[in-house]
C-alpha cells in the first residue's frame, strides 16, 4: 500500500521551506534517515520489500520514479520531482527505484533501523509470503 502525501510548504520570497515531523506528517515514530545519491544514468535502486519496516520517500532534489508492483505482477508508476511530496510506503510494497534525472536526491525516513532480515529481495518469495 502506498499514499502520496504534500507535506507543509512555507512559501517566503527568501526561499521556502517544508518540514515533516510525527505525527502530523509521518505516521510513525522516525528511527532512520538515509539519502541516495550519484546514481548513474541507467541505473536502479531497490528491487525489494520490508517486512516490518514503513518508509517515505522524498525527491529533494531532482525527480525519480518509484514503480511498485503488486504481488500478482501488476504495476504503478509514480513520478516524484517536487521536495513537499513524499510517497508513504507500507510493509510488504515490493517497489524499485528508476529514472534518476541529473543530481537527484531522494530521502527515505523510515520507522526501523537497520536490519538485514526484513528485506524481501526475491519477488517470488515475496509474492508467496504471508504475516
């Protein structure tokens, strides 16, 4: 499950400003924040689904596209390329990251930390998996 969220935009000729915080913009407590960056053309991030793990992520700068696939092969596009959006991505979303434009910059805020076995990285298993 995902959702597109506009978080706040405090618009001032001096430059403006979004801020996110919990509980009003982020459902959960944030226990990580991680950015990716430099991708080179062509490539992908991702490939993958969290067990427990909730995620938004941001295009700071640049955009990107986020493609979340279902677990019966179905799939949606969602093209991210303004700073005060942020795409809310639940447990069990198996998505990848594509289409990185010239110095994107996309930040995940997370509700875990770190842990390698909460990665679902084969799309078989996770179209099997169950809670």
């Amino acid at each position: 499950m995902y959702k597109l969220l506009t978080l706040p935009k405090v618009l001032d000729p001096r430059g403006n400003l979004t801020f996110l915080q919990h509980p009003a913009q982020v459902p959960f407590e944030i226990k990580r924040v991680f950015w990716t960056y430099d991708v080179p053309g062509g490539e992908t991030r991702g490939g993958h689904a969290f067990i427990k793990q909730e995620e938004i992520i941001i295009a700071l700068s640049g955009s990107f596209d986020v493609i979340i696939t279902t677990q019966n092969g179905e799939e949606e596009k969602i093209h991210l390329n303004r700073s005060y959006y942020g795409l809310y991505l639940s447990p069990l979303t198996w998505r990848h990251i594509e289409n990185f434009s010239t110095n994107a910059l996309g930040l995940h805020v997370t509700n875990t930390v770190y842990d390698a076995t909460d990665y679902l990285y084969d799309f078989q298993e996770y179209k099997n998996f169950k809670l």
